[in-house]
C-alpha cells in the first residue's frame, strides 16, 4: 500500500510528516546535539512559519486523519484495558 501526500509518495513516517507539513520535521522536533543558538534560530523560523500559515496544525490534523482514515490497515491499534482496581476489606481495626 502506497501513502501519498499531494503528489509526492511518502515512503517512511518522516517522509510524511515533512509532506505534511511542507518543512523538515528537525524544524518542529530540533536535533540532538544542538546549540543553544541553533535552536534558537530554529524555534524562530517555526515562529515565522506559523505566523505565514496560522492554518498549518489544523491541515496537518486533518490530512493526518484522512490517511489514517483511508488506510486503516497501515496501523496497528492495541486496545487500552482498565486498570484492575483492588477492593480493599475493611476489616475492623485495620488502617484505612
């Protein structure tokens, strides 16, 4: 199975997400390693880029949903289970 983005095939989950959202993903996430003054001037180009396109999360939400949607075969869910509560006997003289 295929997943696409526009017109541009996405062929790992980065490839997707930089698909997605038009940018490297190192810009959102930054890099190990980093310097206080790359990261800096990182934060500041997602700041600009976000000031440009106010709309970018949402869209990105939405096409997100909309592969998911299409491809449900592509991931695997794992149902959650409650956690097993304990009753605690309240036995006479016994701390609460």
């Amino acid at each position: 199975m295929r997943t696409y983005v526009g017109r541009q095939q996405a062929i790992s989950s980065e490839d997707f997400a930089e698909l997605a959202l038009g940018t490297p993903i190192e810009l959102w996430l930054g890099v190990e390693g980093e310097s206080d003054d790359e990261r800096a001037a990182r934060l500041d180009a997602a700041r600009d880029i976000l000031a440009d396109n106010p709309n970018l999360l949402d869209d990105l939400i939405r096409i997100a949903a909309q592969v998911i949607e299409e491809n449900p075969d592509l991931f695997e869910v794992i149902p959650l289970s409650r956690p097993v509560r304990c009753r605690r006997s309240m036995r006479k003289g016994a701390a609460a």
